[in-house]
C-alpha cells in the first residue's frame, strides 16, 4: 500500500523542501546544500516559501544518480558497514528502538556487504571508510557503478573527517560523511530521520 505522502506527492506539479527530500530520500540539510551549491532551483511564492518543480527533481535525480523515494515499501531500509562490532551493535539498536518505519542490517567487511546489496536491496548504507583491508573509497566507487544500486544513498562513518577527506569521499559517490565517533543526533539528521529514540545515545564510539 502506498505511503500517503507519497499519493499526496503524485497529484503535484510543485514540491515543497520536506517533500523534496522525502522524494529524493535526503535529509533537509542536504537539500539546502544542494541549493546553496547552485545543483537545485526553487522559485519563491507569494507566501515565501519555496517551491520546487516535480518535474525538475526528477531530472535532477537521474542526473545525480540517486533513487526517488518508493511508495511500495513501507520501511527504509538501512546497512550498517562498519567493521567494529560494537559500534554495529549500539548503531543497530538505536534504530531498532527509534522508529518501527526503519529495517536494519549490520555486516562486518565488504565482502558481506557485496552479498547484501544483492538480497536485502537497501536504501541507505553507512559506509565504515575506515575498514581494515578494504578500501572504503572502492566500496563506494563500485556500489554506485552497478546498476542495480547506483541509486543507493551513501553515508560514510569516518575518523579524522577534515573537509578534504570529506570531498575525496563525496567524489567518490557517498552523499555526506559524518565523523567518529559519531552524534546520533547528527547521524539522524543525516538520513533525514526524526530523533526520538527510546534509548538516548549522545556519543556512539
């Protein structure tokens, strides 16, 4: 059954920002960077608000490689790539008791990541760039040159993220990266989720 933000979507010509990064599948913060950065246009109406043409964000998304949000899945699904168990853990249970729209997978190396891209066909990967013996940034590389998932978004967790590092990984396809140890809050935002876990995580580590 279709999400109903998703039947009211389809009747528009015009998007506002929430509906924007709702369809696009980013956080709201992204899409004002995508702004700031001259990728998106929005005109003003008469209220203020801006405005964004369906048609336009469809354009967009091809263009950028990314997936539109799917109105036949009810659950977001999300693959955590982190080679540290014990952050895996904590990262899989802040989501499992977060939200009951969410559906978690963890895996260790990029190995099992290649064999869950194939069968559990996520929406969002948190991308550990700091994996022993694999290369966080041909994990990414090769996740959006397949087909199959270049519409995936890409989050990288990484140590040390100084602002090159950032554009060595968001060249490589990931759409943000955020420090460790990481901010739940930060990382929620990230996504584009509400923060109302019932467990309170200030600091993942």
């Amino acid at each position: 059954m279709a999400r109903p933000e998703f039947v009211g979507m389809a009747k528009k010509t015009n998007l506002s920002d929430a509906e924007v990064a709702t369809l696009l599948m980013a956080s709201p913060v992204t899409v004002c960077e995508w702004l700031q950065q001259g990728m998106l246009h929005a005109r003003i109406d008469v209220g203020g608000s801006r405005q964004f043409s369906l048609q336009d964000m469809h354009h967009f998304a091809r263009e950028q490689s990314l997936g539109l949000g799917r109105p036949d899945r009810g659950k977001l699904r999300i693959l955590i790539v982190e080679s540290d168990r014990r952050l895996s853990h904590l990262l899989m249970n802040l989501f499992d008791t977060s939200s009951g729209t969410l559906e978690t997978c963890a895996v260790h190396d990029a190995f099992d990541a290649g064999r869950k891209m194939l069968t559990f066909r996520p929406d969002v990967v948190l991308l550990d760039f700091n994996m022993p013996r694999h290369d966080g940034f041909e994990v990414c590389r090769h996740i959006k040159a397949d087909p199959a998932s270049h519409g995936v978004r890409i989050i990288a967790l990484a140590r040390c993220a100084d602002v090159a590092l950032k554009q060595r990984i968001m060249m490589a396809g990931a759409e943000a990266c955020v420090a460790k140890p990481l901010s739940s809050r930060a990382l929620f935002e990230t996504i584009g989720l509400s923060f109302e876990p019932r467990v309170q995580v200030d600091c993942l580590q």
